[in-house]
C-alpha cells in the first residue's frame, strides 16, 4: 500500500480525538504515578515483574527472568544490575550450571515487597475511583481487546 498525503480538505490530525491517544495518555499518568510511590521503597515499576517472579520462584538465572518479564536479554541485563546496585537481588552460583548465574531477592526487597504492592494498589484504587466495577471489567476487556489487535501482525 502506498502512502498518500492527506488532501487540503482532509480535517487535521486531533490526537485528542483518538482513544489511542487516551490509552497512551492514561499509561503515562498512572505509570507516574506508580514510580512516585515506588521510588521512596527503592523500586520501580521495571523492577515489579523481576522481584514478583524471584518472590514466587526464587533464585532463577537471568534467561528465565526475561522470559518472565517479557524482556530482551540485553534490557534484563542492565535491569538486573541497577537491581543489585540497588539492594534488591543477589548473585548466586548455580551449582547446576556452572556457566549461569541465579539470582534471588535480599532481605531488604522481601521486607519492601508487600508495601511496593499495597503503593501499586492505591493507585489503581485511586485510577478507578468511581467507575463501577462493571465498568471497570469491560474498560479491561476492550483493552485487552485493543492488545489483541495489534499483536495480530
């Protein structure tokens, strides 16, 4: 398909009119929302998805988190040791492996953990404050619906 430019009489591109616009917008607000109050527990919300999984099934080697997390090797990589800088996991020695590395969480992100998770919860709390639940369930599903469509490709 070749592109067109837009004729003179073509009414100009309003963003604002667009639901896509809202999603993009909505994700903005609420994921500012979310490092501000992760932030004072020293995470963020990239971290969420690492310490989650190391909280259920720790220690895992850096592979297995990416996969987790849906991530590329390379973006778990730095991840992990802004982590580590961070206080959150260590480094273990896979006795299995000895060509890999497991990682687990310290003590210091099990203690924050469930606060990071109540802070998260406050803002969808405070994202959804008035929306009926019924509402709130089919905004999710057209999102979902919204996901689907573009990962059909």
């Amino acid at each position: 398909m070749k592109f067109k430019p837009p004729s003179p009489e073509a009414a100009p591109w309003q963003p604002e009119a667009t639901p896509t616009f809202w999603i993009n917008h909505t994700s903005r607000v609420v994921m500012k929302h979310f490092e501000q109050r992760l932030r004072p527990l020293d995470f963020g919300m990239a971290y969420m998805p690492v310490a989650i999984a190391l909280e259920e099934n720790s220690p895992l080697p850096q592979k297995q988190l990416a996969e987790l997390a849906q991530v590329e090797q390379p973006t778990m990589a730095a991840l992990l040791m802004r982590m580590e800088r961070d206080g959150l996991i260590v480094r273990k020695a896979n006795s299995a492996d000895r060509r890999s590395t497991l990682f687990a969480l310290t003590d210091k992100a099990r203690d924050r953990l469930p606060a990071a998770k109540q802070q998260l919860a406050a803002v969808v709390a405070q994202a959804m404050n008035g929306i009926p639940d019924a509402d709130q369930a089919r905004l999710m599903a057209l999102l979902a619906t919204v996901v689907g469509n573009l990962e059909k490709e």
